[in-house]
C-alpha cells in the first residue's frame, strides 16, 4: 500500500544521500520524491511516496527516519486529513483542427495550456492521483509524446 | 589556533586519554600537534585495528573510544571496525584526514569519499568544510557516540581546515533538533507491563548488551529476585547478570543451552531489556516463543516490533524503566511451579562436552581459564568455535568483562579489542581467547602489545581449521572442506620474533601450568593451544530452525 510520509529535515548536503541510503539499505521503496526548501532556509521539506507491504514497515520505515539525526520531523499523511497534489507536464499530439475538442476535455481538469506548437500542445496539470489517471487516459486518445510528473505533495487540513 | 590544535583541545576536553591510530599524508599536521600532546596515542600496525582497539576500549570503560587514520586507504581500513562498532551499539568517534577541500571530488591522490562509505556503518558522520565549524562539530560527535542508542560517529576533516586558523571557543551546550533520545519510559506502559507481569505464571527475562550499556545489572537482578523469574542472556548480553546465579540460565540461541532455549519456548512472557530478537537467538521466528506476551523495553523505538511483534512496548534507558517498574509491581507472580519446571530442563538437558579421550578440549581450556583468572579479568575473543566456546563455558559475573563481536561477527576483532580493554586497564588481566583463524587476522598487533608493554594474555584455540565453517562443512555440506582446512605458521616463534612470548601446549596436563605461566608473566604472551581439531561447538540451532529444535551437546 502506498503511504504519504513528510519529513522537516536539515538543509545540508548529504542530507538526501542519507535518507536515500536508509531506504535501499533496507529495501524499502520509494515511489515518489518532492524536495524543497521552507520558509525557515536552515530545513528542507521532503515528502515522499512509500510503498509498504504492511503496518509495521510501515512503522520501521518512519522510525528508521526518525532516528537520523539530521530529520527533525517524521508526519505520516496516512491517517491525517489531507489533500495531496502532484503536477504534470506533458506533451500530446494535436492538430489545430482537433484543439477546440482537446480544450473541450480539458474543462475537467485543474490546466494551463502552456503552448501550442504546429501538431502539439504542452499542458501543465495539477491533481489528485485519481485525477491524473483520468487525464492521462483522456490524453492518451490524443498521443502523448512526453509526460514529466513532480511526485506527490501533500498538506495537512 | 590552528585546526589540529582546535581539535587536540578538543579531544582534552572530551577527556580523551588516549587514541588508537596511525598516521598518513592527510593528518600530518594532527600528528604533529600529537608528538607534544598530553594524550596517550598508540600506533597500532593496522587501521582496522585502531577501530577495534578504540572499540575494546569503549566496551570495557563505557567511555567513548576514539581512532585516527589518514584519508584514503587508511580511512577504508578503519571501516571494518566501525562497521563492528556500529552493529553492536558502541561509543566510538573515528577521525579521519581528508584531502584539501579544494580537491575534493577530483580523485586526488588518497582520496575516498569517507562520508559517503561510512554513512550506513555509523550512527552519524561528518565532513568538516569550514574551520569555525570543527569545536561544535567535535562536541556533537562524542555526544551523538556515546547518548541513546551509542554507536560510531565519523569526523573527517580535510589537511587545509587542519591547517587553519581560528580561535577556540567551546560550544557551551548542544542541541541537536533532530535527536532527542527518549530516556524516561512512558508511565502508562510501565504500569501496563507490571500487571502483565502480575498475572504472569511463566515469565522469563532476556537480557542484551543494554543492559550493560545502561548499567542496569543490578537492577535487572532486583526484577528477577523480586518476580522470581528465570533469566537468559544473549552474547551481548553476558556479565550484565552472574552466571552463576541461581535464577540464570545462561546465553539463549542457536549455541545457547538447551535449558535457556526450551524455557524461552515454553514461558508464557518475555520481558526482553535491551535486547534485539536477532536472527541468531529467535531461530524461526514464527515459531518463536508462541504462547508468550511480549514486553519490550529498549531505547531505540526501532527494535521495538522490527523482528517480532511486540505487546507492550517501553521506549526508555533500561535502568529508568527498570527503577520504575520494580517499584510499580505490586502483586507477584507465583511462579514456583515455572521454576521447577526450569529445574527440570536443566537437569535434563545439561551443557556438556565428552571429558574422555587424551586430547585437549578447547571447553576444557576455558573452564580451566574461568579456574584460575582473577574475578575482574576481561575476556575478549575473536569469532567462530572460539568465540562460542569462550560464552558458553567462562562463568561471566561482572559487566564489561566479555568483550566481542556480536552482530557483524568481525574475525580479527579480538586481539587488537584486548589491546583496547588493557589500555585502559593497566592493572586488571586482560585475556583474549583467539582461534587460530582469526588471530591471523590482526596479528602484527603483536608490535603494538610489545612496542608499548600492553601485556594482554592470548590463548590460540588451535585447531589448523576455520573451524565454525568446518563445523557448518560437517553437518550441512556433507564433510566437504572446502578450504577450511589452513596451514598455521609457527606461533611460538612469531611471538618470539615479536618480542612477545609464546608458549605451546600440546597435552592435557600442560594446560593448567601454562595458564598461571602466561598470567604471571610480565609480557605479551602467546599461548597457542593445540585442541581436538574435529571438535564442534553443542547445543546448536540449525540455521531456520525452531530454538527449541537443538542438535548435539548430550554427554
């Protein structure tokens, strides 16, 4: 199952290397990773997708990272009230012809129409996971050339 | 100031006495500040055996054990040792030289990147980028070794922040966001286990080495005499409860007494302080103790349900915990019908070793050795049949008296961690019990012991086998030796060409008279052991098997 884990962590090199380091050390898996800086330049926030098989990998994975001494903040989104987003770039085929049907399916989706070359558009696109599929299903009626995806983020409600 | 008298100063004011180590390239300024230092440095032969030295040091103290190596090759060669340091929770700062900071990255002469190779092998490391960094850094690195959960942290610092200048101002305090070590268990859960513990008829303590790294032996005494509960100790855990007490019955697990194993199946709760449920004392784990509760008290959360689920976890320093749980039981278990029947296991499934034939048991040997050390000798010993025999057969009573390689299992530990042990006390025997294997490993310590008059007493249980794997080749691969069967130089004569003194016993009736020999004499001595070469270490666990599914050992 897959879990939302954020950390506060030190905003110092290395950092990454040793929480990157922890998970294939000790063979857990990370889906996705979001690294940025915070209002407070000394911490960095992460927020990763971890897929664990049960509750107490789950467990050993927070607790693994809780006990490097440059995390300072372990919050797992799984039995917090949340919402999480992810932004998508992609790239699809389109001939001018079939734009107004392609802005059509559009209207569903949180977008912006960042360009419109000869036969492509680039769109950026933010949402849910359940989202996403959709659009990326809906998109791929076009022809996707290229798709790039941040990984998840998520806040706390 | 420059940054190698910065950190000179700074090891003063850690009161570091002494430091393991050998020099290079990348520490010359270091070793320069060192030849007028007010610290004792011993220059071992090998860097691996800085790091076990530094770490024999710090099992025998509880203090934290430092080394010194120069970047590169001799920062690579300290890895095995803080990689053993690290899988048995012991406080060690390792200090190693790095190329200039202007050339890191460019594959300089006696680069590696240290940070990076020993980041999974310490609890935290550090590359030191700017001078006015170094004090604070230094006072984080022994606090960080030797607080919670100890283990090795690694300081490199590159030959121009050595070089620098600045002024020494110590930090006044600390504070570290992301480590606060919980050392108090929560009230709640303490209270829940002594009700467990109440209602109990079969409970059984397991004791580890945080026992011994909190110094809470006697108050795991206290709890047993008070509940009147059996107890069993893992390797790490020997000397944090006497053997020879009538509640204990000795170290659990795949060469643990049969006894220890089949009463740990059988209890109906384990209370397990500091301890891990490794892999070589639960056996099978789904089959591990399956009608027990589980009360878990540790100070590092992660053990806690790692390996084995656990009923009530206490996250705390064993001794805290330990205070308080004593005081909160109110109404004893009756456990005279569990005791009983723990008398019966023992008697029925005895730890013993054919006494017959003329030559000599290494069981023999150790028993021999338990006779006639003094109470306060501290046993080191290296890893394999050695390292078993030396747990199962010396009666440990005092913490910090066995000293070995537990989780990595490091050959070559022994010897130099004998050097560290007797470094620090002078006065006391220190005794390394040695397979002919392993003290191969770090045999040019010898220089060391002799060079610097660390009198450390060696017994080579000589078998001219690698001989736990030979054991592992008999019962398992069907008698094929594949390569374990070694040729042994003269020991004797090593000694001798040392300096040392070697003494070789071939008969039974010479055991004896070369132990008080070896222990009279005011020199390193050598004593290489000529035992049964076929024999095996029993009880054992076959790996997977159920703890209570034991081979060999009846007489």
């Amino acid at each position: 199952m897959k879990h939302i884990i954020s950390l506060i962590v030190e905003n110092k090199p290395g950092v990454l290397a040793r929480i990157s380091g922890l998970f294939s050390a000790r063979g857990y898996n990370i889906s996705s990773l979001a690294v940025s800086e915070t209002l407070d330049p000394t911490t960095s926030y992460m927020t990763m997708v971890v897929n664990a098989e049960d509750e107490r990998v789950l467990e050993q994975i927070k607790k693994q990272l809780n006990k490097l001494i440059d995390v300072i903040t372990v919050i797992d989104f799984t039995k917090k009230e949340h919402i999480d987003r992810e932004l998508v770039l992609i790239k699809v085929t389109c001939q001018q012809k079939d734009l107004d049907k392609l802005k059509s399916i559009l209207k569903k989706y949180s977008h912006y129409i960042l360009k419109v070359l000869q036969d492509t558009v680039i769109i950026e696109m933010t949402g849910n996971q359940e989202e996403i599929k959709d659009f990326i299903e809906d998109m791929k009626t076009f022809g996707i050339k290229e798709l790039v995806r941040t990984g998840r983020i998520a806040i706390s409600q | 100031m420059k940054g190698a008298k910065i950190l000179i100063e700074s090891l003063l004011k850690e009161n570091v006495k002494v430091v393991f180590g050998y020099p290079g390239g990348s520490v010359l300024p270091i070793f320069d500040e060192l030849y007028e230092a007010p610290i004792r440095f011993i220059l071992i032969r090998h860097e691996q055996a800085a790091a076990h030295a530094a770490d024999g040091y710090a099992r025998a103290t509880g203090k934290v054990g430092v080394c010194l190596a120069t970047s590169g090759p001799g920062a690579t060669n300290l890895t095995t040792g803080i990689a053993t340091a690290y899988m048995d929770s012991i406080p060690i700062v390792a200090i190693t030289g790095q190329v200039r900071t202007n050339l890191i990255g460019n594959d300089a002469f006696q680069e590696a990147d240290v940070t990076g190779i020993s980041r999974p092998i310490t609890k935290h490391n550090y590359l030191v980028k700017d001078i006015k960094d170094l004090t604070r850094i230094i006072r984080e690195a022994f606090y960080i070794a030797s607080t919670g959960r100890p283990g090795p942290v690694l300081i490199d610092i590159p030959v121009d922040v050595q070089q620098k200048d600045t002024d020494f101002v110590w930090p006044q305090e600390i504070n570290i966001r992301g480590y606060k070590p919980t050392y108090f268990g929560h009230p709640g859960q303490i209270k829940k286990a002594a009700k467990f513990i109440s209602k109990s008829k079969k409970p059984i303590l397991y004791i580890g080495g945080g026992v011994i790294t909190s110094g809470a032996s006697k108050e795991v005494i206290q709890l047993a005499e008070k509940i009147n509960a059996p107890v069993v100790l893992t390797l790490m855990g020997l000397g944090a409860f006497p053997i020879e007490h009538k509640l204990c019955l000795g170290m659990l697990g795949m060469h643990g007494t049969a006894y220890a194993n089949h009463a740990v199946m059988q209890s109906d709760l384990i209370i397990a302080i500091g301890a891990r449920f490794d892999d070589r004392v639960t056996g099978r784990i789904d089959a591990f103790a399956p009608n027990a509760k589980i009360i878990h008290i540790d100070i590092d959360p992660s053990s806690i349900s790692k390996n084995i689920k656990v009923d009530i976890p206490i996250v705390g320093d064993a001794k805290n915990v330990l205070i308080k749980l004593i005081e909160e039981i109110k109404k004893l278990p009756d456990t005279s019908d569990w005791i009983k029947t723990v008398e019966t296991l023992k008697k029925k499934y005895p730890l013993v070793y054919k006494r017959d034939g003329s030559g000599i048991k290494p069981q023999y040997v150790i028993e021999e050795l338990y006779n006639l050390a003094k109470k306060d000798t501290i046993i080191t010993t290296e890893v394999g049949q050695n390292q078993m025999w030396a747990a199962q057969w010396y009666k440990y009573s005092i913490p910090r008296t066995f000293i070995s390689s537990g989780g990595l299992g490091t050959m070559g530990f022994g010897f130099p961690a004998s050097i560290g042990a007797k470094v620090a006390y002078p006065d006391r025997d220190v005794i390394c019990i040695a397979g002919d294997g392993s003290f191969q490993m770090n045999i040019q310590e010898l220089a060391t012991c002799v060079c610097n008059k660390i009198n450390v007493k060696v017994f080579i249980l000589n078998n001219g086998y690698l001989g736990m794997v030979r054991q592992w080749q008999e019962l398992f691969y069907k008698k094929r030796y594949s390569y374990t069967c070694i040729y042994n130089p003269d020991f004797v004569k090593v000694a001798e060409a040392y300096g040392a003194v070697g003494i070789r016993v071939k008969e039974k009736d010479e055991v004896k008279e070369a132990i008080k020999k070896a222990l009279s004499i005011e020199a390193p001595v050598i004593v290489d052991v000529h035992i049964e070469p076929e024999e095996n270490v029993y009880p054992m666990v076959p790996a997977g098997e159920a703890i209570d599914r034991m081979i060999g050992g009846m007489a």
